[in-house]
C-alpha cells in the first residue's frame, strides 16, 4: 500500500513505542538507550515479545487491547508501569510524581540487590542451587553476568536465525555459540536447538499454514524431518563445544521416539565430523525441555536418556490448561499457580532425582520470585529466568533455609485452587 513500515532498529530519539504488535524479531532489534518502554494491543505475559522486552530490560505491559491504543498521540507523556501492568496516558502531576519515587526507590532496590551479585544461591542451611540466565542473541550475557547470572539455562538459538533471508549456515551459527561459550568461560551455557513454529515464524522457511500453529509443526518436530536444518546446527553445536561448557538441549519433546531420534542425530553428526577429523567435544551433555504434559507423565522414562531436565512453563502451562499463551483474552485461564502445574513441575523433578540427574526450569515461573520458595522445597536444581530477575530470585533463595522451603512445598501443593495458591505464595 506504500505505507513506510517502522523499522525499530531505526529509531533514534527516546520513545515510548504504542503498537498493535511487535513481533519477536521487531522486540529484538529495540535500542535500550532509546526505546524506554513499550505498551501492545496484542500479547501475553509469555509472548515471545514480552519475554524478549525483559531479557533487554525493557518495561512493558503488552495486550491491552483496542480502546487504550487508539487514544495514543504523538508527543503525548506516558507513564508504562510494567510491575503492575498500569499504563497512564497524559498522567497528573500527583502520578507523575509518585512514579518519579517510585523509580528512584526501584533504583535504591536494584543498587541494594545488585550488591550480593556475586556471592551463591544458597539457603541459609547451605542447600545449593544454580542461578542462570535466559538469552536470545549474544547481547544477553552482559546482563546476565552484570547480575551474577552463574551461567545460561537458556539460549533460544532461534533468533540467530531471524531477521534475514535464509538460514544461517554452520560457520556462523559456530562463531556464535564459540563466543558465547568463551564470554561464560567455565559457566555452563545450554543452547537450545532450534524452536520455530508457533509464534516464531520463519518467513524463508515457508511452512503451511496451520489451524494451531502452537500444536503443530514445530520445534524438534520440524528439525527431525530437516536435516538440512538441524545437521548445521548440531555440527557448529559439537564443535563450539571445545571451546567451553555448552550444553545441547532438545525442545517441545513429547515422545521417548523422539529423544533417541533427535540423539541419534547427535552420534551420527559426531561421526562425521571424526570421520573429517574436525574438533568437537565428544561428551557433550544432552537435555531435554519439559513442555508436554505426555513428557511430564513418561519423565521416568525420559531421565534415563539425557542428562538434565529443564521445565519450560511457558508451554507446559499452556499445554496443560489448553489455553493458549498469546490469547489476552483467555489470559485468566493461563495459570502458573494452577495446582496441576505445580504436582507436574514435583513430579518432573523428583523423576530426574530418581535417576540421578538434575532438574531446572527455564519458563517464566522460574524468575517470579513468589514461586522460589515453592521450587526451592521439591527440589528444583536450577533456576533460569531473565537476567532482570536473577537478583530478586537469588535474594529470596539465601534469604531462607532448604527446612522452610520444603515446609511452604508442602503446604503449596496441599491448595486445590490457583488463586489459593498465588495469595499463600505472595504473603
Ligand atoms: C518455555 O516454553 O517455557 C520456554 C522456555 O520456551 P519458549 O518460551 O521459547 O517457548
Ligand atoms: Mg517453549
């Protein structure tokens, strides 16, 4: 229609963006000195956007629908409160004044938190965890190490492969996952293998058009048919292996199949590359996601074959309460807090510990520092989120014993209802 789309990468004052929707690839390319905030019509707390905006430290509140939208303006003052979700348009001064302390006080907070950054998470009884980050592209890790983020639970390869016209080839891919591994030095660094589908689209890609694109054609599903795909990205995974503490991860499995196919392909892509004579790291760990409830249910199974579980939320909540992520509208029925999240999250953990494996987490429950207490008590070995929260989480853990949390596990998983749940949890 000859209408100029807006390029985000392009903006160069200080903005707040009012938009219908920003795609995960738009949120990614925001500039941090200059976008200060953002408010969307669309989206969920668990979009890909939202999830983006807080990797980067951006306040936003996202799926406010039609109405507020359209009364945005130019040059108007906006005030994007993005802890409780409010957003003022053309605030009084009493409210501009109460959030000109608020921020100075969230200020105070953050120097306070910042100031442990480096000490463990640990219990006061000396129970030890792992704190990490979440990242999408190798900016993330100045965060993350700034707030003493002990390595990276996620890295979600797929947004290497946005934002261009075809699919980035294993050179490139290689020279990622090589710097990020050097960056963490010792720290471990789990990267995800490809997750598109749902609401990461790859245009280049052209897939067909689905009635349920968050059940359909995605993730490991797409990989195990491509390797065209998914051979580049174990090889350049196996070999920026050597050069620090990667760990590959497996996503959206559902089936025992599916995880021996998707090694499988690890062993048969570490041949060839003995067979080239090329440098890998042969014993490489090996994960998998836990986001279907199908993998909750057979975890015993499961644990056997990998070497580490991390519980991905964002899906298993939707999955589990069939409700999808990015509906606003059904957003009530997308519940952390739901009973059945929290028996599924023991029952996935307490099947890793049983084999002797470990267990983390890397969905946004994992950085809601309400829920740390209740995941401290069932055992969860691992806490990844992003690297915004890592301090608030890591305060809460060494601020109670391993005795304490078990006790509030067990009193948590005694509520039949969410709201019970989330109102035991905040107090
Ligand atoms: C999850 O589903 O919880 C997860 C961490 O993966 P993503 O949010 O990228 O789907
Ligand atoms: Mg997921």
């Amino acid at each position: 229609l000859g209408i100029k789309s807006l390029d985000t990468s392009m903006i160069n004052e200080e903005v707040i963006i009012v938009a219908h929707d920003l795609t995960p690839s738009d949120t990614a390319q925001l500039d941090t000195d200059k976008v200060l905030a953002f408010v969307t019509r669309d989206g969920s707390r668990t979009s890909h956007s939202a999830i983006m905006a807080r990797s980067l430290g951006i306040p936003s509140v996202v799926g406010v629908g039609s109405e507020l939208i359209e009364k945005a303006e130019k040059e108007m003052e906006i005030i994007v409160d993005g802890n409780s979700g409010k957003v003022y348009f053309n605030p009084d001064q009493a409210t501009l004044d109460e959030y000109n302390e608020k921020l100075e006080e969230y200020k105070v907070e953050q120097e306070r938190l910042k100031a442990f950054k480096d000490k463990k998470a640990e219990t006061g009884d000396g129970h030890q965890v792992e704190v990490v980050g979440n990242m999408g592209n190798l900016k993330d890790i100045v965060p993350i190490l700034d707030n003493g983020g002990e390595g990276v639970g996620l890295f979600r390869s797929e947004f290497l492969y946005m934002d261009r016209s075809e699919l980035p080839t294993e050179e490139e891919q290689f020279e990622v996952y090589k710097e990020a591994a050097e960056k963490m030095g010792e720290r471990p660094v789990i990267i995800r293998t490809l997750d598109v589908g749902g609401d990461k689209e790859l245009p280049y890609l052209d897939f067909p058009e689905e009635m349920n694109p968050f059940l359909g054609y995605r993730a490991i599903r797409v990989c195990l048919e491509r390797d065209d795909i998914f051979k580049p990205q174990l090889r350049a995974l196996l070999r920026a292996g050597s050069y620090g503490n990667i760990k590959i991860m497996f996503p959206m499995i559902a089936t025992l199949e599916e995880l021996k196919a998707a090694k499988a392909k690890v062993e048969e892509v570490k041949a060839e590359l003995k067979e080239e004579e090329v440098e890998y790291n042969e014993n490489i760990d090996i994960g998998m996601m836990i986001e279907v409830p199908a993998a909750v249910m057979i975890a015993d199974q499961l644990a056997k074959e990998v070497d580490f579980f991390s519980i991905g939320t964002n899906d298993l909540i939707q999955y589990t309460t069939a409700t999808d992520r990015m509906n606003e509208q059904i957003a009530d029925l997308y519940q952390p807090f739901h009973p059945a999240l929290l028996r599924l999250i023991k029952k996935v953990v307490d099947a890793a510990h049983e084999e002797g494996k470990w267990a983390g987490m890397c969905g946004e429950m994992a950085g809601d520092k309400r829920l740390a207490p209740f995941l401290l008590g069932v055992g969860l070995d691992e806490f990844s989120m992003s690297a915004v929260s890592i301090p608030e989480v890591k305060d809460q853990i060494r601020n109670m014993s391993l005795e304490e949390a078990e006790e509030i596990a067990e009193e948590t998983l005694s509520y039949s209802t969410a709201r019970e749940v989330e109102k035991f949890l905040s107090e």
